[in-house]
C-alpha cells in the first residue's frame, strides 16, 4: 500500500482495469432540496484560530486512467467504541456521516460527554452539504447539538432517527432553526456530486440504515451499526439485496461495523430474548418486575409491554431519557400499548407488586441512573427490596463492568433477586458477529475495504476476516483518526492529517477542560490539596499565619504536629526569602511550595497539591 502523499510525489498513473468500467463523468451539482432559512450560529470554537490555513484544497485531477479521487477522512470512531463521525470529499463537494459521542473514561475526572474536535468541519463548513444519519444511537447522533452550534447543516434521517434528534436539539434550544429531513430506504437523495441511497438493516433500534454513497470517483458503501436478523420483531431482514446489487455494479470501498469482529458465528435474533422474558416473567410470579435496559432500546420495550399485557400488569417508566423515548416512540407508532397499560410513576402504589412492571434506565451502572439511584435507596418513587424481581438487559460495555457490578450489589443487600447473567438470554447484541461481517464483504465485494466502529483489536481482528475472503492486504486499511485516505480505483493513499481528537464537555463548558485541568484533578483525587494562607508585607515580613488548610490529604485534628512542624517550616522559608531579599512573589511562592512539599513527601510518601496564597498589605 502506497502511503506517500499524492499532491508531493506524484504517481505515474496505471492503465485503466479491464474489469473497471470507464469512470463516470462527473455529476452537476444538484441544488440543495428548498429549505427555511436558518441562523447560522457560532461559538468560541468557531472563532478560535485555525490550526492550519484555510486555503482550499486544490482539486486533483483525474490521471490518464480518468480515476477520479475521493477523501475520506475519519474524525472519531477509529480505536474507540463510539464517538462515530466520517466526512467524505469528491471535487470540493463534502458530506458528513453520523455524529455521535463517547462518554468518559474513569480517568476524565468530571467530564460529562467526550464529543470529536469539528474544527476541520467548521474549517469547511461552506463545503459540506449535509449531515446524514444511519441510526439513534447516541454513539451517532449525540454530538449533533455541538456541531450544530458551530456550523448549520441540513441534517437527513429516517423518521425515527428523526424524532430522537428532536429530542436532542430542543434541549439545547436548536430545534426551531435546524432543517430536519426524512428519508426512507431504497429512496435516493442528491448531496453535491454525491448521490445516497439509505439500506435498510437490523439493528437494536428500528429504522436503522447504511449508506450507499455514489460519487464520480465510484461507489462507497457505509454500513453503520448493523447485524442479520432473518425474525426481527418489526422491519423485516437486512436489505442484503441492495448490497448485492451494488456488488454486482462495483464497490469502490466498504466501510463496515467491526465491533463484534472478535466473536465467531452469528448474532442471536431478538425473538430469542422474547422466550427468556416469557420464562422470567412467569418465575417472578407475584413479585414486582423492574427491567433496566437502554432507552433507545425499543423492541426490547414493546417485548416487555407485550408480556405485561398478557400477564395483566401495567408499565410504568422511570429515567429522563426513557420516558421521553417511550412517549417519542408512542406518538410516531414504532411502540404500541392498549388503553390503560401505561401508568406514570407516581401511580406505582395504587397497585399490588405482582400488577406493575417497571422499566427503567441504568444498564451500564450510570452513577445518576434510576436504577443507580434504585440500589442506593435514593430514588424519589421506588423503594427496592425483598419482593422486587430485578432483570438487567444489557451486557456492560467495556469499562462499565465495575459500576454494573456495584449497582448489582447495591440491588442483593437491599433483598431484590437480580437477574444479570449472560446465562439467562435477556440480551443480545445489535452487531454483527463474524459470519454476518463475511456476508456483507462476499456481497460487495468492494476494491478496497476500510473496517471502522471498533478497538484496535476488533478493527484488526475484522481486517483479517476480510483478507481470509480474498482481498488483498494492500487493499485493506485499518485508518487513524484524523487521517486523510484519498481512494480512486488506482490507489489507496494517505495525505496530510487533518485537526482531529476529542473535545470534553463538562456542564456548560465545552472544550474549556484540557489535559492541564485533567491533571490537577487527577492529582487532587490521588492526594488531596493543601493550602498555605499568608499576610505579608511589601519587604516580605509575615504579618499574619502562616495557616495551614488541608482537603483530602490528612484529618487535621489527628495530625497537628505534622502540621504544626509544616506551619514552622513555611515560616522559616518566608524569613530566608526576606534575609535575601526576594521580593518577586512567584518565586517566594515557588520556594514554599518545594519547601512544604519535599517535608510532607519524607513525613508521608504523599504528594499533595500544594497551593500558596499571599495577600500583600
């Protein structure tokens, strides 16, 4: 595979593939469908100074073969499970593909929401002709609010995909100014030069779709989350005719789901969690039923509606993002209940335990979930205990496994029988497994093959089943984030980066926590902080203190002599500073804050954060 830069090293272009049929000439650009007009909103992100010049790219041009190029540039999704967003170039013409986020690690200290860097889109923004959308998911749309602050887009979905972005942008105040389109599978759409068609797949959420992406420069195919579901509960099967048929006309590349890459076989259909509820149901007999899974989670909702109404029991749902989901759900007709089935919360009282199922958020352990608060007996409506049936429909992503098991424990002290192992069948997986990956490779049978959604390892791990199929390794790359891929059908290359990483959302601050922030959090959760208070006159003789204030290091009152022996310390070190004269108050507080800490580490072996205030009167 030819890394080189194409715009430095110019290539001797190859005669054109028998196999290849003659490129296309280049489409006219379609104007865009007649939409409102929009504020075109801004932030500090969309102000601050670009990393690099915002000169146009020039635009390559076709070689003697007549391969047109296209750029494919990954801006998160790659190396993570989550955070999904690629934007796609051919002849100055740009689209964006899914915009989603990725919640902290353990070691983001605060952070509430990790979101990809959009300056390369904000860079471009008079370039791009839209953002399209394979599915709900947060890991696909949660990041639209930001980006949407910063740059206005046209945004296209199907209809439910739709309505959970509504959701999303009225609570950010965007709803009234963004231009909201709905599409439907097998129907194509113009953007630019590019032409989409949607493909219907199965997915954990209904309306999911991948795209087919047709350019000049050829056909590229985005799966989105997806797996083969031969008895969905609603939908019908993956659309693996339009693969095929885009297999037959030839794929330029396939961009596809790896996170089940690593396991083999087939992903089990949803009908099969169906007969484990109905034997679970039957097992809680005349205990209270609570059900944790993901909000977004609608079939596995209607399973539960269907076998409460069948047991004679009423639903009820707990969790902000749940309700709002399941009213969503309710008024577009993708979930349906008889009269009566649905109660609010607030009712759960008026009905015996053994009446009443309650649906609720919390599967991966979130700390502020109804079922975290559940298990630490602080939730406002439920109380849990020794008559309640608990069932965790999830399997925890990796990195939950921790705060799944804490909220596990928390629910057995407080006497609930908790279902939550893999043995009872109360979850299956939305991705692909290995087999179904194989399929969807075999049917397009794409030149170059660019596996995305994943780890390293499962990013790898997907790239080889695609070698094991018969295409070349120097067709297949496993990308960076960040990275410019120019494909035509002479070449796979890699061009110069672009501005790419994560941003950090923090309550209202978005981008204002950086690595420097993260590391004095870090320090003050793993030592604590003292602070040195201290009255000083203007030739550096101490009025006042020096007082000694300490969070998170020691108990004062049962270390007054370590105190008071560090309080003698910083004293002496202000009456060295004044003997020599030292004025320069950075440097007096530099020589307290080595003085105190060198003391603290050979009485300890602590490093606390060690804070120096100085007030000149």
């Amino acid at each position: 595979m030819n890394q080189s830069n194409p715009e430095k090293a110019p290539r001797k272009p190859r005669a054109p593939r028998a196999s290849k049929p003659a490129a296309a000439k280049p489409a006219p650009k379609a104007a865009a469908p007649a939409q409102p007009e929009q504020t075109r909103t801004g932030g500090e992100s969309a102000r601050r100074k670009p990393f690099y010049s915002r000169t146009r790219r020039a635009q390559p041009k076709a070689g003697k073969s007549g391969a047109i190029p296209m750029h494919i540039v990954p801006l998160g999704g790659l190396g993570e499970v989550g955070k999904n967003v690629t934007l796609y170039e051919c002849q100055g013409d740009m689209l964006i593909v899914d915009c989603g986020l990725v919640f902290p690690d353990s070691d983001m200290f605060g952070v509430d929401l990790v979101i990809p860097d959009f300056t390369y889109v904000v860079q471009n923004k008079d370039r791009i002709h839209g953002v399209i959308i394979t599915h709900g998911h947060e890991d696909h749309i949660g990041a639209l609010p930001y980006l949407l602050k910063q740059v206005d887009l046209p945004v296209y979905a199907t209809r439910l995909t739709i309505g959970l972005i509504k959701n999303k942008l009225e609570e950010h105040g965007l709803l009234g100014r963004t231009r909201l389109i709905e599409i439907t599978p097998r129907r194509k759409f113009k953007l630019g030069c590019f032409t989409i068609e949607p493909i219907h797949v199965n997915h954990s959420i209904p309306d999911a779709v991948a795209f087919a992406i047709e350019c000049p420069a050829g056909v590229v195919i985005q799966t989105g989350d997806f797996k083969i579901d031969y008895t969905p509960l609603s939908g019908g099967p993956t659309d693996i005719a339009a693969f095929a048929e885009y297999g037959k006309k030839g794929v330029l590349a396939l961009l596809s789901d790896s996170t089940n890459a690593e396991r083999p076989g087939f992903t089990a259909t949803e009908k099969k969690v169906a007969q484990s509820f109905a034997n679970l149901f039957h097992r809680a007999d005349k205990q209270r039923i609570i059900i944790a899974t993901f909000a977004s989670n609608l079939y596995r909702i209607q399973q539960i509606i269907d076998l409460a109404v069948e047991n004679g029991r009423k639903v009820a749902v707990s969790g902000r993002s749940m309700a709002n989901n399941t009213q969503m759900a309710l008024e577009l007709g993708y979930l349906h209940a008889p009269e009566g089935v649905l109660i609010d919360i607030e009712q759960l009282n008026k009905y015996p335990p053994e009446k009443i199922v309650l649906i609720t958020t919390g599967s991966q352990g979130e700390p502020l979930s109804a079922l975290s608060r559940m298990a630490s007996a602080s939730h406002r409506n439920v109380r849990v205990g020794p008559g309640d049936f608990i069932i965790i429909s999830a399997t925890p992503i990796p990195g939950n496994e921790k705060m799944v098991t804490k909220v596990v424990n928390g629910l057995l002290l407080l006497g609930a029988e908790v279902i939550y192992e893999s043995m009872y069948d109360v979850h299956v997986s939305g991705h692909a497994c290995q087999e179904e990956q194989k399929l969807i490779l075999t049917l397009t049978s794409p030149q170059y093959f660019l596996p995305v959604h994943g780890e390293y390892k499962q990013l790898k791990k997907h790239a080889m089943t695609a070698e094991s199929l018969g295409i070349p390794a120097k067709n297949i790359h496993i990308a960076e984030i960040g990275q410019d891929i120019r494909l035509s059908a002479d070449s796979l290359e890699t061009g110069e980066p672009v501005p790419a990483g994560v941003v950090m959302v923090d309550g209202l601050g978005v981008g204002d926590v950086g690595s420097v922030v993260l590391r004095d959090r870090r320090h003050l959760s793993q030592d604590g902080l003292v602070i040195v208070v201290a009255t000083v006159s203007p030739d550096g003789r101490v009025l006042a203190g020096p007082d000694l204030v300490s969070r998170g290091f020691v108990y004062v009152r049962e270390s007054e002599e370590l105190m008071e022996e560090a309080r003698r310390l910083v004293l002496q070190c202000f009456e060295r500073c004044r003997a020599e004269r030292t004025h320069d108050w950075n440097s007096v507080k530099t020589r307290v804050r080595e003085t105190l800490s060198a003391y603290i580490y050979r009485r300890t072996k602590r490093s606390p954060m060690i804070l120096p205030i100085l007030m000149e009167v």
